[in-house]
C-alpha cells in the first residue's frame, strides 16, 4: 500500500456523514447563484433540461444522464437554461474524516455519465423516501443511501480521474511508521517512534495526527489489534504465541488489553470470526 492510501484507510477511521438535504427539483429562473461558497457539498442527477455550473472557475454544462459532484468550500456559479430548464435530484452534505473533508483528501471530476440512470434515480429516491420516513431507522438509511450515492458516483469515475490529494507526508513519518512494522514485537513508546522521526514528541504526535488521524498511541494500539486479529481469525497459532510476538509479557496481558479494545477476549473472538477450522 502506497503512502496515500494508507493516509486515507487511517482517516477513514473516522469518516462523518451529515446529509442536510435531498430532493427532485424542477428549476426555473431563480436556480442561480453567483460566486456562492457552499459549506456542503452537492450531488445531482440530471434528467433533462441544460444549464451551467462554474467551480472554482472550471465551467460544466451537465446534461441528461450525468451526475455532478460541486465539493463544499468552493467557488461556485450557476444559472439553467431558460428555455430548456434543468430537471434534476439533488442531495446536499457533509463527509469528514476526523473533521477534514474528505474532499481535501481525494480528487474527483466533477461531472461523470451515470453507468445506469435509472439505478442512479432509485439511488436519489430511497434517500429522499428515508429522510421523509419516520422511526429509529430512517436516518439512519438516508446516510446508507448517501454512502451508497457516494461510491455509485466514484465507480462511474473514468480511469485515471479519481486520485488522492498529494499530501506531506514526508520521509520522517514514513520511517517511524516503518519502525513500527518492524517492531511490533516490542512494547514501543510515542517517543521512541518520535525519535526515530526526529522530532519532538509533543511536535511529533501533532504531526502525526494531522496526517494520519489518529494519535501515534492510537495508531501503536491499532497495529497490534490488527496484527492480533489476523492471526487469529486466518490462522491457528496458538493464543500464548500470538501474544509473544506482540511483545505482552504474558497471554492474561495481552487478554486484557485485546478485550479492552475490541470487547472480546481472544478465544471468543476466534471462536466467532475464526475463517478457518480449528
């Protein structure tokens, strides 16, 4: 896994969605805006009409069959055509990854062809249906179906036009993280990564979270969840050996701190995701 991807596996940790809105919008004259700075991002389907929408001074004309995607924070422009009005589903909201867009993390087109407008159209209209439902579940669905949305829009994406946001993640960051890999068999501390880093812990650990999401205590704790996890769900090492290698002094240990972070104790957990006969 490139340094980017695994940036973003990390920040996906924390991804946040908040849908604000969604529904089927007849335009007319008053479909405009000039220069507006949207704090949501916009999703929409085209079923006829024409108009126009500038982003960041990049000029779109969607038309029937196409989605758009319009990220939050930009500049935005945008006007239909009078005599041919755009008919059109929309959602507004939100996706951060532990309070970073995750728009800032990935680049997207801005405009694609739907692969199937009508699985597009039964997309827009499931989440408008739960954002109008009512009960314990229906908010719930219509950020299912805003997930749903949002992974149909970048599988329509063409070859070589979805790509993540070059970030700096630098060679210090690369190393420390290295150094964990190579010695999870060790009780490692945040200052022994920062050192290897070169950095001052306290400086270390901001650096660190900024880019990865995650505090670097989180990220040692996360590893060796992981590793653990692996072991025991596609192998049938022996529970005091999985231990051992994770560097816990014993198997009642690295039984509590397992527990503590994934609710079970190590033999349940196999017991239950185990993918291999023991």
């Amino acid at each position: 896994m490139d340094e980017s991807s695994f940036i973003l596996q990390n920040q996906l940790h924390g991804l946040c969605v908040r849908l604000e809105r969604a529904s089927l919008l007849a335009c007319d004259e008053s479909w405009k805006g000039e220069r507006t700075f949207p704090p949501f991002s916009s999703i929409g389907l085209i079923l006829e009409g024409g108009g126009t929408i500038i982003v960041n001074g990049q000029e779109l004309h969607p038309t029937r069959g196409q989605l758009y995607l319009l990220p939050a924070h930009t500049t935005q422009t945008f006007f239909t055509d009078a005599r041919h009005p755009y008919r059109k589903y929309y959602c507004h909201f939100n996706i951060t990854c532990h309070g970073t867009e995750l728009f800032d993390l990935i680049r997207t087109p801005l405009c694609v062809d739907a692969q199937d407008t009508g699985a597009a159209a039964s997309l827009f209209q499931q989440m408008i249906a739960a954002l109008l439902g009512q009960g314990l579940t229906a908010a719930v669905k219509a950020q299912q179906h805003m997930l749903d949305l949002l992974v149909y829009y970048l599988e329509s994406c063409p070859p070589g036009q979805l790509s993540l946001v070059k970030t700096n993640f630098g060679p210090p960051l690369a190393k420390a993280i290295s150094y964990v890999d190579a010695n999870l068999h060790r009780m490692l501390t945040v200052q022994e990564m920062a050192k290897i880093a070169g950095y001052h812990p306290s400086h270390f650990t901001k650096l660190f979270q900024k880019n990865l999401g995650v505090t670097p205590a989180q990220f040692l704790v996360r590893k060796k969840t992981e590793y653990a996890i692996r072991e025991l769900t596609a192998t049938a090492r022996p529970i005091w050996d999985i231990a051992d290698a994770l560097g816990f002094s014993s198997q009642f240990y690295f039984t509590n701190f397992f527990k503590k972070h994934t609710g079970m104790t190590p033999s349940e957990y196999r017991k239950v995701y185990s993918c291999s006969p023991l």
